[in-house]
C-alpha cells in the first residue's frame, strides 16, 4: 500500500464513511492535522493501542494488519494511526541529519473531526504515554511524541559570520561527530557542553522534526516561523 493510497482512504474516513463520529480535536488530514510518533508501526505497536480503547470509551473502527491501519473511534471524536508517509524526522540545523528508524516505520495519527488540541491529548492516552497540559499542546510546545529517546544533552553552536546556530545531541560522541563535520567544512563551532535539560521545538509535517538548544534565547532565534513553541526536554 503506497503512502498515497493510504492518505486517500483517510480522507474517505474523515468524511465518516464509519459513521458520524467527529473527534473533537482535528479534522480533515491536512499537514495541520497529523501528528508524528515515535511509536513503532508494528502490530504489537497496534495490540497496546487496542487494549487501551476499553478504558477511555472508545472502540475499535477497523484494524487492518497489512496497512497498516487502525481507526479509533472515541465518544469525542475519531484517530487513525497509521505508517509515517512524511519524509524521515530530521535534526541538526546545520545539516538537516536524518533521524532514521533502525526497525519499521513509525506510526502517525490522523485526526479525523474536531480539534487538534484534543486529538494530541487522545493519541497521548492511547499510546500510553504521560499527558502534556493544555498549555504546552502543540504549537504552544514542542511534539512530545518525537523528543528522541534518552536523558542529557550536548550542545555547540556553529558560527556563520554574526549567526549562532545551535546544536544539541544525545551523545557526546555524536556531538563530537558533528563538531568535526564543521571544523571539516571550515566552519567554526563551540565545544560540547553537557547540559540536563535543552530548550526545543518541533516544526514541519505533524511537527515531525525537532530542532534544540543549550538555552532557550538560543532556541527563540533558531526556530523558524511555523515552528512550536521552545520547550524543555531532559
């Protein structure tokens, strides 16, 4: 099933060819109505998504294995998770390095009906995953479900004449990589610095790509115009 395909058969869904339930939190499957996981698009992936549904009220709309798709119907309103059909998450302002999965695809929820601010709190819930308040929803924050997996930071900036880009990693051994990919292009940076918490934001398709900081001025002068909000992440 090709990713355009899939997008077709969501878009007959959001017009309720499953009936008239509306999720109150998003509609349609514009890029403005897609968020973007981490969550492995798998069956198991699927199973704790199911043995969740009971619990909020919701049911399960259909379930097709081979999509993959799963369709959730809620009293609010409906989400269908399926594969990423966007380009991989990218990271690293200086050279966009692709975030790439080393098992199958990722899952994405599409909100069909309503309001995407409640959609996020509803993929949270089914996904089994800590709720973010209201205030830090996407845009007011960064997409909690694509902060890549982890604790600690290490952070440069890259200087380009009067700019200071950021550059934050996971490792130190990946910021390390990255300052001797700059210093191999001529360009300079500043040293890794180890950090607890960085500054982030989120930005693209379904705010599928994030972007950090070592602190959150740098954040607020790196992110582009339609990006989230910067956020902490640990």
């Amino acid at each position: 099933m090709s990713p355009l395909r899939l997008v077709h058969i969501l878009s007959l869904l959001s017009l309720s060819i499953l009936g008239p339930v509306g999720l109150t939190g998003c509609a349609g499957t514009t890029s403005q109505d897609v968020i973007r996981t981490l969550a492995p698009a798998r069956p198991d992936s699927f199973s704790a998504i199911v043995a969740r549904t009971a619990a909020l009220g919701c049911k399960v709309g259909l379930q097709d294995q081979q999509l993959p798709l799963l369709i959730i119907d809620c009293p609010e309103g409906r989400v269908a998770f399926g594969p990423d059909s966007g380009r991989p998450r990218v990271s690293g302002i200086e050279d966009r390095k692709i975030f790439q999965s080393t098992a199958q695809p990722f899952l994405q929820a599409d909100c069909l009906h309503g309001l995407q601010s409640r959609c996020q709190e509803y993929v949270e819930r089914l996904l089994g995953l800590p709720l973010t308040p209201p205030e830090q929803r996407t845009p007011k924050g960064p997409n909690p479900l694509v902060r890549p997996p982890g604790r600690g930071w290490y952070c440069f900036t890259i200087n380009f004449g009067t700019l200071r880009l950021p550059s934050c990693h996971r490792s130190d051994a990946e910021c390390s990589h990255q300052q001797q990919v700059q210093a191999e292009r001529g360009t300079q940076s500043a040293p890794c610095q180890a950090i607890e918490r960085a500054s982030c934001y989120t930005t693209g398709r379904g705010h599928g790509d994030w972007e950090c900081a070592a602190t959150p001025t740098q954040c607020e002068q790196a992110r582009d115009k339609g990006a989230s909000a910067c956020g902490l992440w640990e």
